[in-house]
C-alpha cells in the first residue's frame, strides 16, 4: 500500500540515511556544525538571499517572522486558511500577540486586496498591520500556486506601505516545479522566505528561513527563545543537503502522479474535483450524492 495522506509520511531512503551518517557535526549554538551552516548557504543561494537559519519545524519558521516584525496587538494580513491561522494551535496569538485578518477567497489574494484589508500605523482605532504572509504553494486550499507576477505586486505594494513580508513556503519548491519558475525569483518580492525539508523533499525533520542577514542575525535569539536552539543538528541538515541534490527534480513527478490520481478519481460518479485546481501535489476532493 502507498500511504498518500500526506507528503510528510515519507520516511528517508537509505542514501539519506547514509548521508545523515557521513555528516560532519559540531555544535550548532557556536555556529560551528559544518553541516547546519552547508545547508543555510545552500538555502540562501537557492531562494536568493544573503543568509539562511535552519529551524526544527515550519511551525517555527512561521513564528520568528511574527517575533522579529510585529509587536504585540499587531495585524498580520494573509490568505483565506492559512498554515499560521489554521494548524498552529493558536501559536501566533500565544508567541507574538498578533492577530490575523484573513483575505481573498481561495488562500491567495491579489495586491488590491491586501491594500484594502491594510491598517495604517498609528491610527485611533485599527490594529497596524506590519506583516502580509502569503503561503506558496497554500496548503489547505489544495497545493493551489501563486502567480509571480502577484507574489511582486503583493510584495511591492506591502515595501512602499511599510508592511513586513514573508512567504511561507513550506512547498516553495513545489510552486518552482509547477510553474518552471526559479525559487529565487518567487522569494525575491519578500523580506523572509521558508522552505520545508520534510514535505516533498523527504527529509524526517527541518524548515529553513532565509532573508537578509541582519534579520537572521536577529531570528538566532527568537529560535532559542523559542527552544529550537539546537546541538549537533547536522544530521538533520546533511538530509536537507541531500534532498537538495536528489530529490528536487522529483517534484515534477509527484505531481504528475497526483495529476494521474486526480483524472481518475475526477471519473467516478459523486466525486466532486475541480482538476483545473490540480496543479502540484495536493488533491482535494469531496464526496457527494451516489460516491
Ligand atoms: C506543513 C506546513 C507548515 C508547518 O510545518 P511543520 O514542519 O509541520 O511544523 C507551515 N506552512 C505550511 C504551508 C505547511 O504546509
């Protein structure tokens, strides 16, 4: 049986394993593990920014930004069932205090519409908005891509207002593949961006931030604050390393196996799937009448 819940049920093959094995170690809360600091430049040459951080869990990657950005009683912008605002067990809230406003009707929303939902700083009333989050690819809306040319006018729009931007891109990659965009291109509009590690690529644990350095510099303190300071973490960065090399190029045919599954559950009588929605690895379908 192939369990197909989730990407995150892959388990690491046995060249990661060995990999894992090789990986030189040190102690990463002296910055000397020379496998944790190979994956963050790896990383930062990826996405295209000057530095990298590597953090336990994207959960975590989701909270620094709100650390370093906002201050408590802030408004953070993002799309419609975002990871942040769904699956973090109200970690925002508990962590940094802020709160959310949710936009757009499918996870993405254009740069209008952040526009409009964006509080000014120092008004009366209105919590400000410092951070615009957008998640590519979004998760609980079914793998959906953005466009680049709405990551750039999200992304300006929230420069020329003042607004923080991060891009939780937990499948970043994934977004790449499916669009034969560059990674880099897609982070460039945004201060922070994320990837997984243990999504797609397969590796058992691990998300990286990147941005610019004196941002990274300030997320060290949030992530021990945090308690994701950790030690000889390199056997978990050597299987980032390794799925970067290895397992990239797969993404192309997850998704086309996804594609596969979803044309032939698309056929069966009372299930109702929209496929011109089934872009990556995420099919979501419902049951109806007579399934
Ligand atoms: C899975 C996911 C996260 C969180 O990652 P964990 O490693 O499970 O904490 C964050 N954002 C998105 C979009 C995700 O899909």
């Amino acid at each position: 049986m192939v369990d197909l819940r989730s990407d995150t049920v892959t388990r690491p093959t046995e060249a990661m394993r060995a990999a894992i094995g090789r990986a030189p170690v040190g102690d990463d809360q002296y910055g000397e593990d020379p496998s944790v600091i190979a994956l963050q430049e790896r990383v930062a040459a990826l996405v295209g920014k000057e530095a990298a951080l590597f953090v336990p869990t994207g959960t975590m990657a989701n909270q620094l930004p709100l650390k370093l950005y906002c201050r408590p009683g802030d408004d953070v912008v993002v799309g419609l069932e975002s990871h942040a605002v769904w699956h973090e067990t109200g970690a925002a809230a508990a962590n940094a205090g802020v709160q959310f406003t949710e936009i757009g009707t499918d996870g993405r929303f254009t740069a209008e519409e952040f526009l409009a939902a964006r509080n000014p700083r120092g008004h009366l009333l209105y919590p400000p908005t410092t951070l615009v989050e957008v998640e590519d690819t979004q998760n609980r809306k079914g793998g959906l891509v953005w466009d680049r040319a709405e990551l750039e006018r999200v992304g300006a729009a929230a420069r020329e207002h003042g607004v923080a931007s991060y891009l939780d891109g937990a499948r970043l990659l994934n977004a790449a593949a499916a669009r034969g965009d560059d990674a880099a291109a897609l982070a460039a509009p945004f201060d922070l961006v994320s990837i997984a590690l243990s999504k797609g690529l397969g590796c058992p644990a691990g998300s990286v931030l990147a941005g610019r350095r004196e941002d990274l510099a300030a997320l060290v303190r949030y992530r021990r604050m945090l308690g994701g300071a950790m030690r000889q973490s390199g056997v978990l960065a050597a299987a980032g390393v390794y799925a970067l090399d290895h397992h990239v190029e797969q993404l192309a045919d997850d998704h086309a196996n996804a594609r596969l599954i979803g044309e032939r559950l698309a056929a069966v009588d009372g299930v109702e799937l929209d496929l011109a929605r089934l872009e990556t690895n995420i099919v979501v379908f419902r049951l109806g009448e007579g399934a």
